[in-house]
C-alpha cells in the first residue's frame, strides 16, 4: 500500500501519536492508583494500556511496512541488517528533532511567558534527547548498520587492495556542480547529497552544502560543517 504523500499516512501517524500517548498516560494512571491503594482500578488501566500498545504496533505497521516481521527464518543476514538500520534510523531521527527543534522551540516559549519550571524540564529532556540520539548513532556504528558509510569503505578497501595488487585505482573526481557536489564528514564518512538534502535537521533536498547554515552539524556523529570536505567519486566511463 502507497502512503506516499496521502491523507491516510497523516491520519495513520495521528493515530499513532493518539493511541501511543494514551497508552502512557493509562500507565501514568496505573501508577496513581496503585499508590491510592485502589489495585483493581490500576490493574485496569495496565490492562487498557497494553491494549492501546497494540493498536499503535498495528497503525505503526501500516506505516511502516519496511519493518513487518512475518517469516524471520526467511531473511538473510543483510535483509535483518536493512530492517535494524531502518529502526535506528528512525530512531535517530525522532530524537533529533527532539533536541535540535521540538524542545527548544518549547523552551522558549515558556520562557516567554514565564515558566521557568517548564523551561527546565524541556531544557533537561533536550538534553536527553541528544544524548538518545547519540546513542542511537553508536548502535548504528558498533553493529554495522550505516550502510551507505559501510559502501564508502569497502571502495576504500577495494583500491587499497588494488594498489597493492600493482593496479591503477579508476580516477576520482569532485563534481563542480554545487547543486550535485557531495560532502563527507572526515569524523564518521557520512555524506551529505545536496539532492537529497538533510530533512531531519531542516535541509530541504536541492539544498547545496555551500547554503546551509554554519551551525548544521553532521546528523550521524554530530561533527560541526567545517568537518566536512568534497566527496570525490568515480569518473564515468
């Protein structure tokens, strides 16, 4: 099913969110309850929680297609790879926007109407994010699921071993095109394709590497731009 660009994929996100943020709020209730010493009624509210636990599982499927597990014994090794990467993805991009958009934008609104209580709060859950964020990142690193940045050094590896082996590696060159020059970061080797932009931190596609603000850091290990330098590729044939 095509969710691309339809009310349906809007709708089935809403109901995510809704069905998601009830099932913590019937455990936040559960938790109450039990304290006031009425067990039934918590035990009630576990029970609902869990049940909306399973509509969002459900609404998060059909939105997220990439991810249903039917046949594990099926899959190959790279096909549970694509399926981890995909979560820590998405992972890494929800508590991105937490911390470089969401809370701050949060935190300075309370700020300006003088609630300096929530302003902590946000302040602390940016914090949180981030470091989430970060850890999402290491995951990604550690198991080996970055696989744009795994195809970076097996070309690398390919030409070192070409050299060693008395071959001439195909020249590399860096296109001089802005709007199609990509970038890598030296820290981590993610690279940044202006065609496909950086969504997540607010870079729309067809944005140049040259155009985007100074303050942009790499989305995968957090490096400042000035890490960055051009992406040399193979010239075709």
């Amino acid at each position: 099913m095509d969710l691309s660009n339809s009310n349906t994929a809007k709708n089935l996100g809403e109901a995510f969110a809704g069905e998601a943020m009830a099932n913590r709020k019937y455990l936040f209730f559960a938790e109450v309850t039990r304290q006031l010493g009425m067990n039934e009624l918590s035990k009630l509210f576990r029970e609902t929680a869990n049940q909306e636990t399973e509509h969002a599982f459900a609404h998060f499927r059909l939105m997220h297609p990439e991810l249903v597990v039917d046949d594990v014994a099926s899959l190959t090794q790279e096909e549970k790879k694509a399926i981890a990467a995909r979560c820590l993805e998405l992972a890494i991009e929800g508590e991105t926007y937490e911390y470089t958009t969401m809370y701050p934008g949060f935190a300075e609104q309370a700020r300006a109407e003088g609630d300096r209580q929530a302003v902590v709060e946000f302040e602390a859950q940016q914090a949180e994010s981030q470091e989430h964020a970060e850890t999402f990142r290491k995951a990604a690193r550690n198991f080996g699921l970055l696989t744009h940045i795994e195809n970076h050094h097996a070309r690398q590896y390919t030409e070192a071993l070409q050299v060693l082996q008395g071959e001439n590696p195909a020249p590399k060159v860096a296109s001089s095109d802005p709007a199609n020059q990509k970038w890598i970061c030296r820290q981590c080797s993610m690279i940044y394709n202006p065609l496909e932009g950086d969504p997540d931190s607010g870079i729309a596609p067809g944005t140049p590497f040259e155009a985007i603000p100074e303050d942009w850091f790499c989305p995968i290990c957090g490096a400042s731009k000035k890490t960055f330098v051009p992406y040399h590729e193979v010239v075709a044939a």
